[in-house]
C-alpha cells in the first residue's frame, strides 16, 4: 500500500481524448490506496459514460453543480472539503482558463474554489494549444497560485501532430500525486501506539481502571500519521474518534491490549505504549454482581502482563517507546522502566502536577534515550506529540524491506 492510504482523492475528468486514460487513472490512484471520487464534466461525458467511472470508483459519479440528487448525498461543498487531494486530468486548454478566472459556474471549478486541497492538474491539449501564449501564461498564473502540475508528456497525439501536449502516463500521474504526501520524517513507516486506560473486570457491573482519556496516545497517533506514516491504534475504552487515516482497534483489558498489539507488530517499525495499562487485574471474574459482605472487602489481585516489555522482548522488535507516569522521582523511576523494560526511548511525564498527564489538555515530559535527554515544557499534547514523533524520527533505524 502506498503514500495514498486512506487519503480521499477529487479526481476531475475534463472532455478530452484522454479522458480514457482517466479510467485507469481510478485504479493506479487506488493501488496507491487512495479512496477515490470522480467529477465528470459535461465534455468528459462525450468521450467516456459515467458508469465506466462509477464502476471504478464504486461511488456515483458528480457531474452538476445543480444536481438535486447528487446534492442530497454529498454536496459540492462537501466534496470539496472531503478531499485531500484534486486532481484534474485531462485538464483542457479551457479548463486552465478557467481555473485562472476562477470561474464556479460548473461543478469543477466550484470544488477547486472550495477545497483547501493541494491542487494537482495534468493537462492533455494539442502541442500548439499548449505552446500557445494564452495557455502558457494561464500555467505561469496557475503556477504562481502553488498549483501543482503532472505532465504533460510528448510525443504522437491523437490529432496527428508530435510534440508536446499528450496526458503524462496515469501511473506517473498517480505516483506523483503519492509523491505529495511521502514528504513527512516518518513517511512509509508503520507504527502501533497503545493508547487509554484498561478496563479489567470484577463482575458484570464493576471494573478497575484509572483516569486515561487517550487524548495523549490519540495526538501521537495524529502527529504519526502526520508526519507520513501508516498508524495502528489499540485504544482502550475512551470517549474519542479515531484521527485521519487511522486504523483503530477497540480492546479492554490488558490482555486484549496484548493480543492486539502482538497481532499487529509484525512489520512495525516503531511501537508507542501510551496506554495506561492495569499492572494488576481481579484474580477472578464473577459471572454474578457481587453482593455486599459485611464492612470489609478483600480483592485478589493477579498481575497482567507488560506490554510494552513484551513486545521490546520480541526477536524482530521496533523501536520501542514507552511512558512513565509518576507522582515522586520523576527521573529516577523512568530511567529504572527505561532499563527494566529494554526500551530505547521513554517520556517521563509528573502525573503528581493536575495541570499535565492523566485526563488533561496539556502535558510536560522528560524524554530519555540512551544517547541524551530532553526536557519538554508544558504544551498541548498535540504539540508535545509532533515534539516527541521528531525527535523519535531522528533516532529510527533505516526501514526494513515490506512485503506490500
Ligand atoms: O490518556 P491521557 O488522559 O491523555 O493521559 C496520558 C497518560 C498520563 C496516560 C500518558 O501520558 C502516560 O503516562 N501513559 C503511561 C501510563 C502508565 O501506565 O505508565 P506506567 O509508568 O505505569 O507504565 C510504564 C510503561 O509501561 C508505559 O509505556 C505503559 O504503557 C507500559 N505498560 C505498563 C503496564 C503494563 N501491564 N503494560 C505496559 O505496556
């Protein structure tokens, strides 16, 4: 799977002999692992049916702005923010004219207008429409407006004439277009974040568990993602949705967590134990509430096993990195989970201090590594996450081979 996974492509087919090619396009885009929507304009139609492309994409295809059907699904404003990425091609002679005018008269021009997407265009027009001083000037203004061009290619065109104007190749289109988001520091890498609290349970109605919200393990997860990479969430029971582009998987106990995380490590790069895991859980569980008995209770208690330490334990590991949470001996006791756990790296936060750490929108770390320390003043978590993914980014051995 490619730089394009989960990402939401706009892809608009102008009316031009190439349009053909755009069908292919759908394809190349979606082995990247795009998601894939088509915009057809009124000419594209003339060239290729819409079913070819609904087909395809396995969604209706868009072709009016005033279509009451379409707009009752998904809107034209709502097309324009669901994408990540619009890709125009064939873009026509007319269509950069267009663009250039800023022109919302058809459905098209109305989505560029709207999205705040990176903007990718691969014009396909006879060599003289192309080298004419109109076009060129149009692409110089396109240009300037940070519009990204794919092509065009040179060679034999459809009207008879060589030279340049021909649509670039649809796998060169759709590489380019992954090329945009391969940029990140931990882009084509593959990570697992735990993040939550456990649940374990007593009886049908009573757990134990503590006060993680997932808002730390969620941010790294989004600045992970962010940063490039393919992420896998296990989550603990919190009351969030997943990030973009985030595969999340739903567990509550620890031993859940466990299998979950062994499941998914395979060919990892890097895991982040972020969850707030139980050390400990009810020797057993009653299959009945449990009745009140007298003035005292006495629970027993059996110990769950440590993620984090198993997976640093594992033969083929990633680079590992966990947390500590403590009230006292801040430094201390994280560089003792440090060594005990054989981690290469772990984020120290005083969870004693009610403005940071458990259940809070900030946080403040001490990140240890064996080859130096950094201190990491009160943020937002989302911030200190896009801190903490850096600073692991630097320190990541170069990737192992995938098999996808
Ligand atoms: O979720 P939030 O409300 O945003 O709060 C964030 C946080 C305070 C939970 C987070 O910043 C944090 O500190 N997470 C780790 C909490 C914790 O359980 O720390 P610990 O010191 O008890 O554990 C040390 C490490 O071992 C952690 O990486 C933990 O995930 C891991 N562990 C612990 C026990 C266990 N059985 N398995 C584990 O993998």
């Amino acid at each position: 799977m490619g730089h394009l996974f989960k990402r939401r492509v706009v892809l608009a087919v102008c009316g031009g002999i190439a349009a053909y090619k755009s069908a292919e396009l759908v394809r190349r885009l979606q082995d990247h692992g795009a998601e894939v929507r088509v915009i057809m304009t009124h000419g594209a139609r003339e060239f290729v049916t819409p079913l070819t492309f609904q087909a395809l994409s396995g969604h209706p295809v868009h072709r009016s702005l005033l279509d009451e059907e379409a707009e009752r699904g998904m809107g034209h404003i709502e097309l324009a923010r669901w994408a990540d990425l619009v890709v125009i091609a064939p873009a026509t002679a007319d269509c950069l004219a267009r663009l250039v005018a800023g022109r919302a008269d058809d459905l098209l021009g109305a989505v560029v207008l709207a999205s705040g997407a990176p903007l990718l265009v691969a014009p396909a027009m006879n060599q003289q429409m192309w080298k004419s001083p109109a076009t060129q000037a149009n692409l110089a203004v396109l240009r300037d407006r940070g519009v990204l061009f794919a092509g065009p290619d040179s060679g034999d065109q459809a009207c008879g004439d060589i030279g340049p104007g021909r649509m670039l190749e649809p796998a060169a289109i759709a590489q380019q277009a992954g090329a945009l988001f391969a940029s990140g520091t931990l882009a084509g890498r593959r990570v697992l974040i735990t993040a939550g609290p456990t649940r374990e349970p007593l009886d049908p109605v009573r757990y134990i568990s503590n006060h993680s919200s997932g808002r730390m393990g969620y941010a790294l997860a989004r600045a992970a993602s962010e940063a490039g990479a393919r992420v896998t969430l296990v989550s603990g029971p919190v009351q969030l949705d997943a990030p973009e582009r985030v595969e999340r998987i739903d567990v509550t106990t620890a031993q859940q967590m466990l299998d979950a995380c062994l499941e998914h490590i395979g060919d990892c790069d890097l895991f982040i134990a972020c969850a707030a895991v139980a050390d400990y859980r009810p020797a057993s569980v009653q299959e009945q509430k449990i009745k009140k008995q007298g003035d005292a209770m006495t629970l027993s208690l059996t110990r769950n096993p440590d993620i984090v330490a198993t997976v640093a334990g594992l033969e083929h590991r990633p680079f590992v990195v966990g947390f500590a949470a403590e009230t006292e001996k801040l430094r201390e006791h994280a560089e003792g989970k440090l060594l005990a756990k054989k981690l290469d790296m772990i984020i120290a936060n005083d969870v004693s201090d009610s403005r940071i750490g458990f259940n809070s929108d900030d946080n403040a770390a001490l990140l240890l590594s064996p080859d130096g320390e950094r201190e990491i003043p009160l943020c937002s978590k989302d911030q200190l996450a896009r801190i903490v993914v850096e600073e692991i980014a630097t320190r990541l051995p170069e990737p192992a081979p995938h098999s996808s």
